[in-house]
C-alpha cells in the first residue's frame, strides 16, 4: 500500500512543526539554564568577593591604618569609627552594583559557555537573556499548536484501511513486525546487560 502524495506533504509538515518545536524548547531550556546559572554563579561570587574583601581589609589595614590616623588626630576611636565606615561604603557600593559588577558579566560568561553568545549583544545581556526566554517560549508554543494541529489533521484526514485490508497487511508483514520488536527488546536488554 503506498502513501497518497497529500500524506506524504502532511508527515513532512508533522515533521517539520514537531523539529521547530524541539528546536525552540531547548532553546527555552538553555535559556533558562542561563538565567538560574548566572543568578547563583552571582551569588556564590558576591559571597566570595564580599567575604575575601572584608577579611583582607580588616587583616591587612585596619590596625594599621587605625594606629596611623591615631597618630595624625590623636584619637584611636576616632580613627576606628573612619575606618568601619569606609568598610560600610564599600559593601553598600558592592551591593546596590552587583547587577552591573557581578551578574552581568557572570551571564556574558554563561551565554559564552552555553554556544548563547549571539544572544546578548546588547549592553544588558540579563535582560536580552529573559527577552530571548520569553520569544523562545512563544515559539515553543506556537510550534507546538502547529504540531498538534497538523497531528489533529492527520488523523482525521488519513484514510483507514478496512478490518480486511488490516488483517492482510498483518499478515503480510507479521514476521518483520515480530522481528522489528524483537530486535528492539533484544537491544534494551542488552543495553540493561551493560
């Protein structure tokens, strides 16, 4: 039995929404690799940049800068109360600019590890990043109605063969059936051996 050329056209575009549909939800799924990697990556680094830089600071020049301003003002408490607030200018300078100090060039270097580099040209790529997710997104769902429309199609439209014409057909075909499904459990199992 061969197919009718309007089959054939209407599996070829089965096909082809059904690719389109996968091809935008790994592309969603990337995206949105990016999006949950880059804001823990910033996070983990905050952390990292934040904790190192006030233990260097506080090891290294709190004491020794304390003694010295001292010195010049002749009072220790007053040189300690300077120094605690500079520490306090730098952390709320770190954090009100993690955005643009940390995430953003975390999420350059994870659209660069995903292969999504061309997907952030712009000089905010976390928004290019949730803009991208979001048109993937749509595609996805378009695609997927494409495909479930032309799979909706396809079965209402495809003529079925009579219990006779099945039956012979069965019959005709019963050892390559039975062998197709042997081979397939034959592979899992050994695939399972493995």
């Amino acid at each position: 039995m061969t197919t009718s050329i309007p089959e054939s056209e209407l599996l070829g575009k089965l096909y082809a929404e059904a690719k389109d549909c996968a091809a935008y939800q790994i592309k969603y799924a990337r995206l949105e690799g990016v999006s949950k990697l880059s804001a823990l990556l910033s996070a983990f680094i905050l952390t990292i940049v934040g904790v190192n830089l006030i233990t260097c600071l506080t090891i290294f020049l709190t004491f020794q800068l304390a003694f010295f301003l001292a010195s010049v003002w002749g009072s220790l408490s007053l040189a300690i109360l300077t120094i605690i607030g500079v520490y306090a200018l730098l952390a709320t300078l770190l954090y009100y600019n993690r955005r643009s100090w940390i995430q953003q060039p975390v999420t350059r270097m994870m659209l660069r590890a995903f292969n999504l580099n061309d997907e952030a040209l712009s000089t905010n790529p976390i928004e290019e990043v949730e803009h991208q997710k979001d048109y993937a997104l749509y595609k996805y769902q378009q695609h997927r109605d494409k495909c479930a429309a032309t799979f909706n199609d396809a079965l209402t439209n495809a003529p079925r063969p009579t219990l006779i014409e099945t039956i012979v057909l069965l019959a005709r075909h019963s050892t390559a059936i039975y062998n197709g499904i042997k081979l397939g459990f034959d592979f899992i199992k050994q695939r399972r051996e493995r």
